[in-house]
C-alpha cells in the first residue's frame, strides 16, 4: 500500500522534473536544483544533512549541496524518485511516513506557490488529518521562536498552541495550510489571522518559524 511519504515524494518529482532546474521556490535563495540537491543530501549524506541543525556540521553541508547541485538535474530527480540508500533508516515506512510526509509536502508546496498562477491543492480528509497529527506533536517546537502567541485552530475547531506568549493570535486554516505557516510560509499559507494588529504584522514578518 502507497503510503503518504510515497505519494509526495512521487509528486514532488514529478512536479521538479516538469518545471526544471532554474524555476524559483519559497526557499529563499534556493532555484529548484538547489531544492533537489538539499531533498537528495538530507537522505544520502546524513554525515552532511546533521548541518541543518548543527552549526559545525554546516560547512560541510554546503560542500555536500555544492556537490550535488553540480550533478545534472535528471540524475537528481532520479535519485529523489528511487529514494534513499538500501540500508537508509529511510527505507524503514514507519520511519519513512514520520520524516518525510511533511518534508516532501512542504517542499512540493514550496515550487508550486512559487509561480504566480498557482491553485491550491484538493487535499482528502485523511492527509489533512495526518497533517494535523504532525501538527499538534511539533506545534510547540516549531512556534518556540515566533515574537508573539500563537494558536492553530481547524475549522472544526479543535485547536493546538504554538506559543504561549502574549498577545495571542488565533490562525486559522486546513491543516495543510497552517502546516506551511507554521514553517515559514506565512505569505503563501491561505490562512485568516485574528489578533493585536501590530502582532500579526510581527508573526507575519518574523523569521523565526520553523527550524
């Protein structure tokens, strides 16, 4: 049985593949053949990829990018379809399904709302709800930074706090919309934000979701 990990992943490969190596993303900085080779080094080199969250291992992170973003870029979207390694923790669906459902939504995501014409996604209940699931485990981690509170609510209304702070903003939104807000995102999340004027303008402007 597909699992959600796979599914994007094929997505997101797909989506590499059609709109090339040179088109823009949300990732500031970042073509899609440095996405591509950031996707690729995450799950071939984790002696690199541990840079993303530890400051030494940063430089040889950026070799590693360098090295791969050189390679052509069919062989990138090749190496993102087959997945990682044979003996990769990766390979592991459990594993699998945790790392990399978000990881590949977010990122696929992040090519699509990059171009100007961009329509949301039609998202089943089941994904959203996984999505969620993600969410109210890693709210707190991921919200710890941000310069005001912070409140997720569905529009069912069920809820989870990103942030304790004061004064509080409620976001609103599907799971996979907050999801991308909760990451960065905040100008391409389709999300309605209720709250102190001059806070929102801060959450919105703020640098410091997600890792």
């Amino acid at each position: 049985m597909s699992t959600f990990a796979k599914r994007e992943r094929l997505l997101l490969a797909d989506l590499l593949e059609a709109v090339g190596p040179e088109a823009p993303t949300l990732c500031e900085g970042w073509q899609t053949r440095d996405l591509a080779a950031h996707v690729v080094v995450r799950e071939r080199r984790p002696d690199a990829a541990g840079g993303l969250l530890i400051k030494q291992l940063a430089p040889r992170l950026d070799k590693a990018m360098e090295e791969f973003a050189a390679k052509p870029y069919e062989e990138l979207i090749q190496l993102i379809r087959t997945g990682p390694p044979r003996f990769s923790p990766f390979q592991l669906k459990q594993i699998d399904e945790v790392s990399n459902t978000v990881e590949f939504y977010v990122h696929t995501e992040d090519v699509r709302r990059a171009e100007p014409d961009w329509t949301p996604r039609e998202l089943d209940p089941v994904f959203q709800d996984a999505l969620w699931s993600r969410l109210e485990r890693t709210a707190r981690l991921m919200g710890r930074g941000t310069p005001t509170g912070l409140v997720l609510r569905r529009p069912d209304g069920r809820t989870a706090v990103a942030n304790r702070g004061t004064p509080v903003v409620t976001a609103t939104g599907e799971p996979s919309e907050l999801l991308l807000f909760l990451y960065g995102r905040q100008s391409a999340a389709r999300v309605d934000l209720v709250g102190d004027a001059d806070a929102i303008e801060k959450l919105h402007g703020s640098k410091r979701l997600g890792f």
